[in-house]
C-alpha cells in the first residue's frame, strides 16, 4: 500500500473516531436509570423508557467496540502493517479497506 492510500485511510479512520466518540458520548445520557415513580410516570410508559434503555446501552457498547476498532486500525498505520491480513500477511484489497478501514483479514481468511 502507498503512502496516498495509506493516508486516504488514517482519514477516513480519524473521521470515524470522531464521529464514534461524539456517538459514545451523548449515548451516556440515553443509558442513565429510568424513573420509576409510578405517580410521575405509567407502568408502560416506564416500560417503554426501559427497553429504550436498554437499546441505547446495547448501541452505547457496539460502539465503543467499533471505536476500539478504529484505534487497533491506527496503531497498525503507525507501525506500518496496516492493510495486510493479520492471518496470512498478504495485502488486503483497498476496495475492502473502502467498505470497512477496520478490517483485519484478507477476504479468502476472512470467509
């Protein structure tokens, strides 16, 4: 991989990590305890707080998972084998790396 694309891919990459932190961030607030005053609020509304709840912790964690991922990613462009497979070593095709600049497998080691 030259320089360009390697470049092109650290963007790409910073631009994620951003966004997913900003993301992680104000996911925080969604994932705070549910009141459970019934005089304030109904049973099904509390209900419906509940499981928003809990999706929002749901996608608060694949997130910050998503996020570690994108920081694996860097640290390789600055050791320098970022866009070789991490199973046989060989280059990864940038169109993959286009769809998803986190990945870590040739596609025949990924299947």
């Amino acid at each position: 991989m030259d320089s360009a694309q390697t470049e092109h891919f650290k963007s790409l990459l910073l631009k994620l990590q951003a966004s997913l932190a900003d993301t992680v961030q104000s996911a925080e607030k969604a994932g705070e305890t549910v009141e459970l005053d019934q005089a304030r609020v109904g049973r099904l509304s509390r209900m419906d707080a509940m499981q928003a709840q809990q999706m929002a912790l749901e996608t608060e964690r694949r997130n910050r998972a998503r996020l570690l991922l994108v920081q694996q990613a860097l640290r390789r462009i600055e050791r320098g084998d970022y866009g070789d497979c991490l199973e046989c070593g060989e280059p990864i095709d940038p169109r993959r790396l286009e769809a998803d600049p986190t990945a870590t497998r040739y596609i025949a080691c990924a299947e």
